[in-house]
C-alpha cells in the first residue's frame, strides 16, 4: 500500500479532469479512446490559443500603432501563462507513457519499504505529507483566488464607472484583438465568458502541472530521506549476520537505483516546461531538494557501522557512497540545475532588464 504518493495523487486529479488529462488511465490509440478521452483536451487546447493568437495580435497592432511600451506590457504576462499552461500540459500529453512509467517507479518505491524503524518511517513520510498538503492547498487556494479576481474585476470596473458616470461602459478581462467588435452587447457575454473560461484553463492547467511535480518531488524526497535511515541502520549493534547484510543491501541498492530513475523520468517529461519556468522567473521550481537529499546517502553510509564489518562488506558500501557523490537532479534542459540558487541569479538579471526597460522609456531631458 502506497505511503504517499496516490494519496496526493487523487488530491490533485480533479485539476486535470477538466482539462481533459487522464493521468492515470491507459489510454489505447484507437477512435473511440481517442474521442473519449482526448476530444475534451483538444477543445480546450483550442479554446484557450484563440485568445492567445488574440492577444499576440493586439501586442502587434498596438505596436503598429505607436502605443508605449508600458500598455503594451500590460498583456504580457498573460500571454507569458497561455504558453506555460500550453507546454505544462504538452509536455503530460505527448509523455503519456513516461508518466505511466514514473508513476509506477514512485509506487514501487513506496512498496518496497521493507527495513528500518517503522517509528522512524511514520515520522519521515508524516513529514512529506505534511509539507505538501501545505503547498498544494496553497497552489490551490490561489488559483481560485485569480480566477475569481478575473472573473469580478471587470465587473466592479464597470460598477464604479456608471456610478461616476450613470453609464455602462463595458469591460473584457484581458485585452485581446477580435476580427469584430467585442464590446458590442450582442458580443459582449460570449466573449466575456470565453476569455474567463480561457484564465480558468490556464490556472488549473500551470497549478494542476505544478501540484503534480511538486507531488513527485515530494514522493522522491521522502524516498531519499527513507532509504538514509535504512542504510544508517543496515549495520546491527551486534550478532552481524553477513548473508542477511547481503540480503538487505541488495534490496536497498535496488531501491535506490529505482529512486535515481524516477529523478530521470521526472526530468525528461518536466525539463522543457522547467526551462520555461526559468525563463519566466517560475517561483515553484525552487521548492525541489534533490541536490541536498541525494546527496545525504553518501553521508548515511558514513553514519553506518562500516568500521564494524569486513573489507568485503565495506566495499560493497563504499560502492554505494561513491555512486551517491553524484547527485540526482532536475535541469532545466540542461541549461541550468533547478536550486535556488539559479532562481537568485534569475531575479536579478530580470531586475537588471527592468531596470534597462525603464531608462529607455523615459523620454530624454533637453
């Protein structure tokens, strides 16, 4: 029985099924799955690229128009989350069979938890869970939040504007170029609903994506954290038995193997997204500790009794240490790890382009 991650996995699920992503279902390539399961996700992926196309578009004839560069920022952030929502869910969509895999990599590990101290374990995973219901909820929590924001804002905009004016002079969500006039009332509630459903798309699209990494971040995390405190622990005090050593560090050298492959799995279907995430100053990406986790194996091994065993025993541990020297990591396409670190140095380039950005905007002093 899992521990951790199909618990947190069925918490999440919601998020996807209104974007039309079954995550843990075996979809075959035939007709009728295909319409079953796919026709709701390229719906959706349709209806939120026509307000993106639109959008791009308004960019460009406001540019053509001579319009600051201040007004035309304004839509950029919500252009920068239509194409991070669209690669997020690409990036699932079109690696269905590697979430199948990973999924079943992250269930094994948690499967075959067989040594250590159950106490010990019960604290580890209480710990996991823990930190990510608290995030998850949050990630959730603010995605209601913006769309609600989304959805009242232009109304209150339009409430305070014919209190001032005794006119009702109406208000979209997003700025968005239409082959015809949308502010006409005969267009008005359509568009309206569209855009609102489309900002509705792209939460739960960008927080959906993210629980999930966040959930097998966790689930690998804990993982790492389970399998230091079995190899502290492989070492009894006293009656060693070599051939039950064997028995066991087998099995935890397998785990281990089966750990550094789920940390390669997760990084082949999120590092695109992840580079993007990078790009565009993603905070979520600096709440991963793989570095530091994987790395603390090394230091399990050193914390166990090897001192206490024969050279051949030793060596098989040693093996294990040097193999836990290479840390297990996320990138973001290779072109950087994902730690705060990078995040640090992202923030202040993004400050630095700012900064620039602003002194060419402001008109020259004679």
């Amino acid at each position: 029985m899992s521990l951790l991650f199909d618990e947190s996995l069925k918490s999440i699920e919601f998020l996807f099924k209104h974007v039309g992503i079954h995550l843990d279902r075996t979809i075959l390539n035939t007709a009728e799955h295909v319409i079953k399961f796919r026709s709701l996700y390229i719906i959706n992926f349709l209806w939120l690229n026509t307000d993106a196309i639109g959008e791009i578009l308004w960019i460009i004839q406001g540019a053509l128009h001579g319009k600051s560069l201040i007004k035309l920022t304004f839509i950029a952030p919500c252009i920068n989350l239509c194409i991070l929502a669209n690669i997020k869910t690409l990036s699932l969509f079109l690696n269905d069979d590697k979430v199948k895999k990973l999924f079943k990599q992250l269930r094994n590990a948690e499967n075959n938890i067989n040594n250590g101290d159950e106490v010990v374990k019960k604290k580890i995973v209480a710990e996991g869970k823990k930190h990510l219901r608290a995030v998850v909820k949050a990630l959730i929590v603010i995605t209601a939040v913006t769309v609600m924001l989304f959805f009242v804002t232009p109304m209150l905009v339009m409430g305070l504007e014919y209190k001032k004016s005794g006119q009702i002079e109406l208000v979209l969500p997003f700025l968005v170029a239409y082959s015809f006039n949308p502010y006409d009332i005969k267009y008005w509630p359509f568009v309206y609903m569209h855009q609102i459903w489309g900002a509705y798309l792209v939460s739960i699209q960008v927080a959906g994506t993210d629980c999930l990494f966040y959930t097998c971040c966790t689930s690998i995390c804990t993982q790492f954290r389970l399998l230091q405190n079995d190899i502290e622990t492989i070492i009894p005090k006293r009656n060693f038995d070599e051939n039950v050593f064997q028995e066991k560090f087998k099995k935890l050298a397998v785990r281990h193997e089966g750990i550094m492959q789920s940390v390669i799995q997760l990084e082949s279907i999120y590092t695109k997204s992840t580079l993007f995430n990078f790009v565009t100053s993603s905070f979520l990406i600096c709440l991963t500790g793989f570095n530091a986790t994987s790395m603390e194996v090394s230091n399990a091994v050193y914390n166990s009794k090897w001192y206490t065993v024969n050279p051949k025993v030793a060596k098989h541990l040693y093996v294990v240490q040097m193999r836990a020297q290479k840390p297990s990591k996320l990138t973001a396409y290779g072109y950087a790890d994902v730690n705060l670190t990078s995040f640090t140095k992202i923030l202040s380039s993004a400050w630095s382009y700012f900064a620039l950005l602003k002194t060419m905007e402001r008109p020259t002093r004679v």
